[in-house]
C-alpha cells in the first residue's frame, strides 16, 4: 500500500458524524441541513428520472444545466459567463481536486490560507503541489498582506481561495479580495475560488466572487455547488467555471474523476436554478433565523461566539467563554456529557492550530437546535 494514502487521516465530518451516530449524539458537526426541502427541485429529479434518459451525459454535463448555472451567475453575480466556461461535477470536492489535477505540475507551489477546508492539503500533496500555508489574523479573520507577499515565490502558480470560508462562516473583506487579485495579476497566479457558500450570505449582505475583480476573469476557476444551494448536499452536483481554455483543461481532469454526473439530478438543478430565485431567499432567510437563534442560545448559556456572517456555522471561542479545555477535549467531552457532536477548529489547521475554538452547525430543526443547548447548558457546569 502506498504509505501516502496508508497515513492519510479520516476527515474530521466523518470522524465526528461516526460518533454521533454510535453515542446517539446531536450531529452538530457535518454541515447538512434539516430543512427547508425545495420539493420542486426534488420533483423535477424524480420526473426525469422516469420520463427522461438515465444513461451517460455528456462528460461536461447537460447544456440545460451549463446554461443554468451561467444564466444564475449572471442574475446574482452580473458575471458574462457562457455555457462552454462550466463543466459540472460531482460535488465541489470533484471540483477542487479536478481543478488541482489540472492545473499541478508537480513542483508547483500553491498557496492554501487557513483555518482550511480539510480536503484542499492532500489533494495538492497528492496532485504533486507543494503547499505555502499562509495564516488569516485570528483575531480579524483577514489576510496579512506581509504574510501573501512572503508566501509568494518563483515556483507559485496557484492560489485556493474559500469565500465564504467554512470552518469560521466569514465573508472576505472587499480590500482582501483586490489585494489578492493584484498577487494573481502581478505574478501571473490562477486562483481556485471555492464558492459553494455564495447563496448562504446572511444579514443583507450579498456574494461578491474574487472573479469579479479586475484581472480576475481569464485567471480564476469559480466553483460553486448546488446541494449548498438547495440544500440538497446527498445529491453531490457541482460545477467549475473558467475561461474556454482553462476549462478545457479542467474537463480532461474531470473525465478520468467521474467522468459524468446523474442526468437526473443535473435537470432538476437546470430547472430549480432557472425558477426559484424566491425559494433561494426564503431558505437563507431560514437559515438566518436559525443562526440568530442558536446564536441566543449559546449567549443565554455563557458560551461566546465568533460572528457568522454566512454558511450554516457558528464557532464558539472557548477562552472567551471561559471554558478552560482545547477544542479536541471539548469536543470529545461534550459527546458524552451533552450529546452533542461538533468540530474542533484546529482540525482545519495544517501547522500551529489554535486550540480555542469549536464549531457548530445550525442548519437544523428548532426543537434538535434547543435539544442540543439543554445538553449543553447541563454539561457546561462540569466543564468548567
């Protein structure tokens, strides 16, 4: 066996959703949500199931689905994309490590900011990328312009960019976005912008993607995802969108993945895409409430929060909260003593991980969210 997968970890969503599953415990960790259901989309799936082909769509996917995808961007985003710059995929994470693959040539530097999405290390590592890791400030969530400059050398080819940011739930600041399109430019960088947060932006707040940036549109990959979107993230549907000849190299990474994505589930995405804008807002108003909520909760009980400006999560920040336990012995504790699974922050960390900070998800159920504060209001006391 290979000994660079042999020592590869499980990802934390998986690790805690195990352990929830075996203690019975409120799964807070895995980002999936209890509601709302757009039964539209999930009826428009069923009946192309039955009345449509179930056999091989094209490699890149439906045209239906590509034109979209480019028509909501266009509506939500005022970007001048056309079908042939979006290639669909089996989730964003096919996305990202078809992106990667694509775009690696081994010895190739790429820079990754965390706290991290967890896939994004070994999937460079293994595309034959060599990792910069650059730190946000822990205390702004923002990026160090000293830090980006000190990061990038003569072999960086690539940058991964995640806005909004899963773990902390952060929207970047329109000043870091410029300041990384001006690195992109300067050193002729492609950016790999993982989006699939974008129609979960909260508190009037909208979306802007790096690619709207000047320079930024022939040099970024814009992914995105449509079980974010819906809230449908078992249907494992994504996209990559790019100029023609980026894209092109992104489908031939993609074919040898994959290769292709349920036709089914790609025109219930073309025609949820298409008709319900409506629902789209109603459902990250749901999801606003539910932070909101939870937020409450967590403050009524002593626990203090880093504010979330958009995702399904929330952190807690321990110290603040005077709670005098690193995040991986909360965690484990809380299992046990409150029922309730979350994740510990510095599993999103590649080197010199804070210890502090825990997240929870909200996407969830009024009386699951209350459920899993009543567990926490009673284990608190024994932890402190």
């Amino acid at each position: 066996m290979n000994p660079l997968y042999r020592d590869m970890p499980t990802t934390i969503f998986e690790a805690m959703s195990m352990r929830a599953r075996e203690t019975g415990a409120i799964n807070l960790g895995q980002g999936f949500p209890d509601g709302p259901i757009n039964a539209a989309v999930i009826a428009a799936a069923c009946d192309a199931m039955h009345q449509r082909s179930n056999q091989y769509p094209p490699m890149i996917g439906l045209p239906e689905l590509r034109d979209a995808v480019a028509g909501w961007y266009a509506r939500h985003q005022a970007l001048d994309l056309a079908a042939d710059e979006v290639v669909v995929t089996s989730g964003a994470t096919e996305a990202i490590a078809a992106a990667l693959l694509a775009l690696i040539v081994p010895g190739d530097e790429v820079l990754l900011f965390q706290p991290l999405y967890d896939a994004y290390l070994p999937l460079v590592q293994r595309a034959g990328g060599i990792a910069r890791i650059v730190d946000l400030d822990r205390t702004s969530w923002r990026i160090d312009p000293a830090g980006l400059t000190a990061a990038i050398g003569p072999r960086t080819r690539l940058i991964v960019f995640n806005d909004p940011m899963n773990p902390l739930g952060t929207c970047a600041h329109p000043d870091d976005q410029a300041l990384l399109a001006q690195a992109c430019v300067e050193h002729d960088l492609i950016a790999i912008c993982d989006e699939v947060w974008e129609a979960l932006v909260y508190d009037g707040a909208e979306h802007r993607s790096l690619m709207q940036q000047p320079g930024m549109r022939e040099r970024t990959v814009k992914i995105g995802s449509a079980g974010k979107i819906f809230g449908l993230t078992g249907w494992k549907l994504g996209w990559m969108c790019a100029t023609p000849p980026i894209a092109r190299v992104l489908a031939k990474a993609h074919q040898f993945l994959t290769f292709t994505s349920p036709p089914h589930l790609q025109w219930a995405v073309a025609e949820g895409l298409n008709s319900q804008d409506a629902w789209i807002a109603t459902a990250r108003a749901e999801h606003q409430a539910s932070r909101d909520f939870f937020c409450a909760g967590l403050h009524a009980i002593g626990l203090a929060t880093i504010p979330s400006a958009a995702t399904y999560f929330v952190t807690v920040d321990l110290a603040a909260s005077q709670v005098p336990m690193d995040d991986v012995a909360f965690c484990e504790a809380i299992i046990g003593s409150a029922g309730v699974a979350a994740i510990p922050i510095s599993a999103f960390y590649a080197e010199n991980a804070p210890s502090h900070l825990v997240r929870f998800c909200f996407a969830k159920h009024r009386a699951t969210l209350q459920a899993a504060l009543d567990g926490l209001a009673r284990a608190l006391p024994g932890l402190r």
